[in-house]
C-alpha cells in the first residue's frame, strides 16, 4: 500500500505542470474570463435598495421608511463587524505583548526582543513594535513613535522603565495582566448581554408581526398604510422610533462590551 502511495505521488510530481507550460495554456486558451461580482454592500446601496423595495410595496413613505431601514441595518451589521475585529485586534495584541515579555525574560535586550517579535507579530502589531524598536534605538520618544491605540500602554510602560530604571519585563507583564482582566470581564459582559440583544431583536421584529398577522385577519393594514397620507406619515414614524430604539439599545450594549 505505501509503495502504491508512493508511486502515485511521483506521477503527480512527473505531470505536474511547470510555470512555462502554465504560460503555453494560458497563450492557447487566452486570458482568464472576468467574472462579474455584485458590488459590496455599502450604505448607499441598501438605502437605495430599501428605497426601492419600500417605494414598491408602500409608495412613497415606503420608500422613506426602506431607506431609513437599509441604513440602519447596515450600520448594525458594521458595528457587530467592528466589534469582532476590536476582539480580534486586542487577542493579537495580547499574544505579541507576551512574546516581548518573553523575549524580555531570556534576556534579550529591548531593541533586540521588540524587532524579534516584530518579526512573527500581527501587521498593527509588528508596525507598532519596529516604531518602538527604532525610537529606542535612536533614543527618541517611544510614546510619540506609536501611533497605534492599543499599543500607547506598552509605550508608556516602556518610556517609564527607561525613566525609572525599573525592569521592563516586569513592567509589561502588568500591562499583560491588566489587559487579561479587562478582556475577561468584557467577555463575561458580553455573554450576559446575549439576552438583552435578543430581546432587542424581538421587540422591533413585533410591529412586522403584527403588520403579518392583521393581514392574515383580514384587517389589510398594508392598505391602510400605503392608501393615505396619514397612514404614510404613520408608517414612517414608526419605522424612524422602532430604528432609533434598536439603534439605541444597539449602542448601550455594544458599549459595556468593548474590551
């Protein structure tokens, strides 16, 4: 069996095909064909889309009421996406503030252990740490070099070792354990909060609901709605106060979450 595995290998080494015999096909065949991708979702686009698909259904409050909806939806979406990468980026900060703060234990010297691990690090991560690295060097101002937020502790903590003559890795190790603290109780806030976010969702999923339900009665409150001024000027009152709410509670628990 393994002596099947290994001839089988080597007749895919043998027809593997080279660079120069890629560039023969790709002259023969011609280029790769473009293939058309749907633009990326932007604000502008779903406010038009929600525009138009409110303009359709309920004329035009609808379509005010689409558009407020397509902007809100989309900045709920950002927001959670930020959210994650805030989580991400403050992981991977965490991770190369301990491999300075080991590079630190085994003695190298700070330049040396900032460009070491400048050199395995994250991209924020590695471009903080070749400006500390090259402000040490030159014996300029650390905390000025640093230009990204989460690294403006370890400039501190290193400008005031070289200030007090105290032991950086020592120093770095308390920033290190601050920041495990500080992540661990945003994420025991942000489970708790699990609740209230599902109860956000429901809450401005009610008045749909409802719209659903009076239409399967009999009621036709879509009519009503989008048959008269005041029910227009209804429809986009409610959809700007069911917004501002979920906007609203949005920002109160994505606040207590942040790390």
């Amino acid at each position: 069996m393994a002596t099947l595995i290994l001839l089988v290998l080597a007749a895919v080494l043998l027809i593997w095909p080279t660079a120069t015999a890629s560039r023969r096909l790709t002259a023969l065949i011609g280029p790769p064909r473009r293939v058309l991708r749907p633009p990326k979702p932007s604000t502008a686009l779903l406010v038009i889309a929600g525009g138009v698909v409110g303009a359709a259904l309920l004329g035009v409050g609808g379509a005010i009421a689409g558009a407020i909806s397509g902007a809100v939806a989309w900045r709920y979406w950002r927001s959670r996406q930020q959210l994650r990468q805030r989580a991400t980026a403050v992981d991977e900060f965490a991770e190369t503030l301990r491999a300075l703060v080991s590079e630190l234990r085994a003695g190298a010297h700070p330049v040396i252990a900032a460009e070491t691990v400048a050199a395995n690090a994250p991209p924020g991560g590695a471009e903080a740490m070749r400006a500390i690295a090259a402000a040490a060097r030159m014996g300029g101002d650390v905390v000025q070099a640093v230009h990204e937020p989460l690294f403006a502790d370890v400039a501190h903590a290193w400008a005031l070792a070289q200030r007090h003559g105290l032991p950086l890795a020592d120093v770095l190790a308390a920033v290190v354990r601050d920041l495990d603290q500080r992540v661990r109780f945003a994420r025991q806030v942000h489970a708790r909060m699990a609740g209230p976010r599902t109860s956000a969702v429901v809450l401005a999923g009610l008045p749909l609901a409802g719209i659903a339900l009076g239409q399967a009665v009999g009621a036709d409150p879509i009519r009503m709605l989008s048959g008269s001024v005041a029910g227009q000027a209804l429809l986009v009152l409610g959809v700007v106060l069911l917004c501002t709410g979920f906007l609203w509670s949005g920002r109160l628990t994505r606040q207590v979450a942040l790390p």
